[in-house]
C-alpha cells in the first residue's frame, strides 16, 4: 500500500511539475529540427537580457543576509570540488586521456542552473526560491567561465582572455548590483524593476525551447564509458554530495531545499558551448549534455519529491 502511494505521487509530481519542463524542451527539439533556426543567437538572448533580468530582479526582491550569500558560496564551491574529485579518481581508474578526463569533469561539475534550473525551482518549490537559484547560477557561471575554461583550454586561452570573457557576461554585474540592493534593502525604482519583471518572466518558456534548439544541434553518442561516468556524477552523485554539504553545514531547510534540487539538473549546455568554441572534444561534450538531460527526468522526480516531503 505504501509502495503505491509513494508510486503515485512520484508520478503526480513528475505529471505537474517535471513534464511541463520537458514538453518545452521538446517543443525546442522540434522546432529546431524543421525550422533550422540561429541557436547562438537565441542563446545570447538568454545569457544576455532574460538571465540577467530574472536574476536581478529576484534578487532585489529577495532579502538576501551575507550569511546566506556566503552560505550558497561555500556549498556550491564544495559540491564542485567533490564532484571534481570523484570525477579524477574515477578517470583515474578508468584511464580516460585528458581531453576526455576534462570533459567529463566539467559535464560532472556544472549543472543547468539557469535554463533548467530556475524554472523547476520555481514551479516545484514556488516562486519565492528562485532568488537563492539565482545565487546558485550566478555561482555557477562564475565557475563556468573559469574553471571550466581553464579545464577545456589551459593551453589555448591566457589568464587575460579567460578574465575578459568572465567579465564581458552581464551576468555577473546583475548578481553583484542584486547582493547590494538586497543586502543593503534598498528599493529599485518602480518603472525598472516592472520592466526588469516582465523580461525576466520570459526566461522559462523562452530558456526551456532554447535548451531543446541546442540539445538538436548535436546528438552523437559514443564514448559510452565516459558519458555514463558523468552522467552518473552529475545526476546521482551530486545531489547526493550536496544533501551531505547541507546536512554538514546546518543549513537551514528552505535553503537546503533549493540547494539539493538544483543539484540534481542535468549538465549545463555552456559545457558543451565551450567544448565546441575551444574544439575540445565537443561530441563528448554535446552527448554528455543530451544524455543528462534525457535521463533527468527520473532522478529529478525523485529528488523533487524527497525536497517536497
């Protein structure tokens, strides 16, 4: 009897609140598969006026102390680095060549905070959370445009133009203008953050068939071994790590919450982006990112509904 009650809200919150995710994803797909439209393009829109936009705005409205702000901080940075580590030992153990030891470590490291990340936090856990997930990508990105960069082409790219490509993202100044606004309690005026709201709230259908017209560009899977290594870090081994951080830490539940569903995501497509910018292994990358996201469905139910009880 317990087992059919737990199958039936398993599949109750798969039906409300994941399926709406993946049917735009899907609707992306399609889309892309017959109309062959600009990718970069509509990924630009996203990274440069929606993201930012959402991530501002929610964190002006969010009333964010430095505790919390330093409390994301660490527990992203220490999810990262466990799943880092658990990424070299196991490439260790299986004798994966460089280019491919960083690939995977980077589809481990680096989830879809933003596309994915922001409209499942918002539609499982509510509104009112999405301003600690923007924390959690701005943190992300930060990641992202450093490690990740340095990983996939510490031969290719100096320190100076790893540096110009971190600051050249809008991303960054909304998050650092979105801490001071809401830690100091100060007000935008009304007519911006208006604007700021209705740009924003355009993130999740537009973010979502984004993310379906990227996941079309690229579908080759081969390096089974190796996208089934990252798939598992980044599906199963970092929410996992991340209820361990929250546990440690003593973090508090609503926070706790958010943190450990959106390690859960599956990895983020500036993975595979950066992969094919830098021609390091960008197959493996692409695959890494279409397989995560095909399976998370699963693992993101079952968290979801773990974060919800």
């Amino acid at each position: 009897m317990k087992q059919l009650v737990l199958i039936s809200a398993l599949g109750l919150l798969f039906w409300e609140r994941v399926l709406p995710i993946l049917l735009l994803v899907a609707l992306g797909y399609l889309f892309q598969r017959r109309m062959k439209i600009d990718a970069s393009t509509l990924n630009r829109v996203n990274l440069y006026l929606f993201v930012p936009a959402l991530t501002l705005s929610r964190l002006a409205e969010t009333p964010l102390s430095a505790q919390i702000i330093g409390i994301v901080a660490v527990a992203t940075l220490f999810n990262a680095l466990t799943l880092w580590f658990l990424s070299l030992a196991a490439g260790r153990f299986m004798r994966l060549d460089s280019q491919t030891q960083a690939t995977v470590t980077l589809g481990a490291m680096l989830g879809n905070s933003g596309n994915f990340g922001l409209p499942l936090i918002e539609l499982v856990l509510g509104r009112q959370f999405v301003g600690y997930q923007a924390l959690v990508l701005a943190f992300n990105n930060i990641l992202t445009f450093t490690v990740g960069i340095w990983l996939l082409a510490r031969a290719k790219l100096s320190i100076a133009e790893a540096t110009k490509q971190v600051l050249s993202m809008p991303l960054i100044y909304a998050v650092l203008l979105g801490i001071f606004l809401s830690a100091t309690q100060t007000s935008m005026p009304k007519p911006l953050l208006t604007s700021l709201r209705y740009l924003g709230d355009g993130l999740i259908p537009v973010a979502l068939v984004t993310l379906g017209v990227q996941l079309a560009e690229q579908a080759e899977i081969r390096d089974g071994a190796a996208i089934g290594l990252a798939a598992i870090l980044r599906l199963i081994a970092s929410p996992l790590s991340m209820l361990v951080i929250v546990h440690l830490l003593g973090i508090q539940p609503e926070l706790g919450r958010v943190l450990i569903l959106g390690a859960s995501v599956p990895t983020a497509v500036n993975t595979a982006l950066l992969a094919i910018e830098l021609q390091v292994n960008p197959s493996l990358a692409s695959a890494i990112v279409l397989v995560t996201t095909i399976l998370c469905p699963i693992t993101v139910t079952v968290t979801a509904f773990f974060v919800t009880q």
